[in-house]
C-alpha cells in the first residue's frame, strides 16, 4: 500500500467516524427525549389510535442499556440548557 492510498483512506475513515458521531448525537438526543415523553406521559390518558406506538415507545426506551440511557437523558439535558 503507498503512502498515497493510506493518507486517502485515513481521511476517509476519519471522516466516516465523524458521521457515525454526528449521528450517534442525534440518536442520543432522540433517544433522551423519549424517555423524557415515556417518564411523564400517562398511558390511560391517550387516545386509543395512539396507544400501541406509544407501548412501543415504551418498550423500546425500557430496552435500552442502562448507560446508554443514562447517557441519553444527559444529553437532553444538556442540550436543553
């Protein structure tokens, strides 16, 4: 491999992980905001059409690590402040 080709797929590999970062915020800061939706809403109070997508919501938050979560709800936080 040249030193050509190396410098070219550093660069291109670099800027890949800065997508998959610019990315990952974005999940974070959706993830954060609903489990901040799921903490408050209450379920009885919905209507049925919106019932089920808000069970999944649920579950989908409640599925999530503990850390990655954690570090969702900081980051709401942070980006709300």
């Amino acid at each position: 491999m040249t030193a050509t080709m190396q410098t070219t797929g550093t660069f291109m590999l670099s800027k890949e992980i800065e997508i998959l970062m610019a990315e990952r915020a974005k999940l974070l800061r959706v993830a954060g905001a609903a489990a901040q939706f799921v903490a408050v809403m209450e379920s009885r109070s919905l209507p049925q059409k919106v019932a089920t997508e808000a069970e999944i919501l649920a579950e989908s938050v409640n599925a999530l690590p503990e850390e990655t979560l954690k570090e969702a709800l900081v980051f709401i936080s942070t980006a709300a402040a």
